[in-house]
C-alpha cells in the first residue's frame, strides 16, 4: 500500500480553486496520476506561511478544501482519520489524512488542537523554518527548544492520540520532542551526512528518532538531496534512503515527496506517476523489494497502526 506522508496539494488547491479530478496539469497531484502511482494514503499537509496575517482562518480554509475533496460525489478522494478508515476505502479511492505544517494557527489557544482533532487532523507540524509561539524553525538564527506553550501544545496532541512532525524544526526542538514522549516523525526530511543542508537531519537526531520508534520520510526536493551543481537523480535518492535503512532499519523509512510544495524534482521522477521507476531503482541499489514496499507506504500504515486510536 503506497502513502506520501507529505504534500501541499491544499495549499495550491486553496489558491488555485477546483479539484483533483480529472487532471490538473498546473499542480503535481491529481486523481489520475495517484491512480496511476498507486498512491493509497495522501498526508496532506495545511500550511501556513510565517508570516500569514491570519493564520486560523488560512488553516480552516486549507481544510475545508479538503472537505470539498472528501464531499464531492466526482473525486476519487475521502478523509481518513485512522488506518482502520482507510483500509474500508473502496478501491481505486485515495485517503487524505490531514496533517498541520506550521502550528502558528494555534495563535496562543490550545483549544485550537481539540478543534483541528474534530477536522481530522492527527500530526502537529510544530514550526515552518522560522519561529513561532511553539519553538524554532531550521532557518532561525536563534537558539533554544520548545517554548512552554509549545511543550504544552504537544503534551496535549499526544493525550489525543496525535503524532508530532520534526521536519523543519530546529536541534534543539526536535531533542525536545524526543524528550517528551510524544509519538515522532520527521515526515520529509533527509540526511546532513550526505547533504549539509539545514532542512536535514543528523545521524544523532535520525538516531533519536528512531530510538522513539519514530519514522523519516524522504524527501524528493533536490535542493535537500545534493548541492546544486551536481545533478539530482533517484540514485541520490537511493543513496538518502540506504543510509536511513541502515540507521532505522526498513520498518521506519518512509517517503515525504513535498510535491506540490516544490519547483523542482530530481531527473527520472515527475511525479507519482514515476513511483515505480524510484521503487525499481531501490531495489537496483540493494534493497530488497519487501522493504522498497515498507519505504514506499507499508511501513507507515503499520507505525500509524501502531498509536492511532
């Protein structure tokens, strides 16, 4: 069962008006093209710029797009909350889980998670790249962890049943959510050990992570997978994946293309079209087909199957 845990298909929808079906040529995600991937699971993110005047109402807007997703009678689409819905999905019907990138919308009123519980949503991105009541982004020259409000904010998810996104937090704040028995994920996020970009992660903190039975998702944004002068291809991405295997192990490894959040995708891969030329191609690196199949969406629904409730 293939699943992306990250795309910002909302986000361009909210822009841009309509739906996914038929084809929609100006985004990266349409019903044709999961169809044609296989996609069974769309974590689709609702997010919110640092600097949006109106954060909440952004937020409610990105999901009642998705609400217009999961009501119309034509698109091949409907809301999951838990694995046990997405499982009673018809074939041929991609689930949409609804995650948050940025929880500047919570402004300062943690009610705002209760509200967001009630919409679907199941995994708390804590920041964007810069800062916000909750902690620190990647790209904030600032110190520190998680704020109380932001410790706060996590405690109350996680008695929710929520997961926590890292991805795009900073060292300190994603030590911080390891600390706090929250249920971790980085949903698209690479290696700095093999890119030294400050949207990836360190083999400590990857280690971390995975010490929490946490998962990585891997993202497809060239610019995270290797410097700009080299060309980007899906032996890059083979490359990212085979070092978080050999950290995680293949039960907690899996893909966060960030497709329709990104300008770019590496040479050999559009879209979800080109899912099984990247599955193909991880298998020509050394990778057995049973794990290319846990990387590529089995290994998520079994660790959302593991603290969903």
């Amino acid at each position: 069962m293939r699943a992306d845990l990250h795309v910002d298909t909302l986000w361009r929808l909210e822009e841009k008006g309509g739906g996914l079906y038929p084809r929609r040529d100006e985004l990266q995600v349409d019903a044709p093209r999961c169809r044609a991937g296989a996609v069974r699971l769309l974590c689709t993110a609702v997010f919110t710029e640092d600097l949006n005047p109106d954060p909440w109402g952004h937020c409610n807007r990105l999901l009642d797009v998705r609400d217009r997703l999961h009501e119309s009678g034509e698109e091949p689409f409907q809301m999951v909350t838990d694995p046990v819905e997405l499982a009673a999905l018809p074939e041929g019907v991609t689930g949409l889980l609804a995650t948050i990138e940025n929880a500047s919308c919570l402004e300062e009123d943690l009610t705002r998670i209760e509200d967001l519980h009630r919409r679907g949503v199941r995994i708390l991105g804590v920041t964007w790249n810069g800062a916000n009541l909750l902690g620190q982004g990647v790209m904030q020259d600032d110190h520190g962890g998680l704020t109380p409000f932001g410790t706060e904010a996590i405690g109350l998810a996680t008695e929710l049943g929520w997961a926590v996104d890292v991805s795009h937090l900073n060292r300190e704040g994603v030590i911080d959510v390891c600390a706090s028995g929250a249920t971790v994920i980085a949903t698209h996020s690479n290696v700095r050990e093999i890119h030294d970009h400050p949207r990836n992660l360190t083999d400590d903190l990857i280690e971390m992570i995975g010490s929490r039975g946490g998962m990585v998702g891997v993202n497809l944004y060239p610019p995270f997978l290797g410097p700009k002068d080299q060309t980007i291809t899906l032996e890059t991405v083979t490359r990212h994946v085979l070092h978080l295997l050999e950290i995680l192990g293949e039960d907690q490894v899996g893909l966060g293309t960030d497709l329709d959040g990104i300008d770019q995708t590496p040479q050999g891969f559009r879209d979800h079209r080109d899912l099984d030329s990247l599955a193909d191609r991880l298998h020509q690196g050394g990778i057995p087909r049973s794990a290319v199949d846990k990387v590529l969406g089995d290994g998520f629904i079994r660790w959302w199957e593991s603290w969903s409730r």
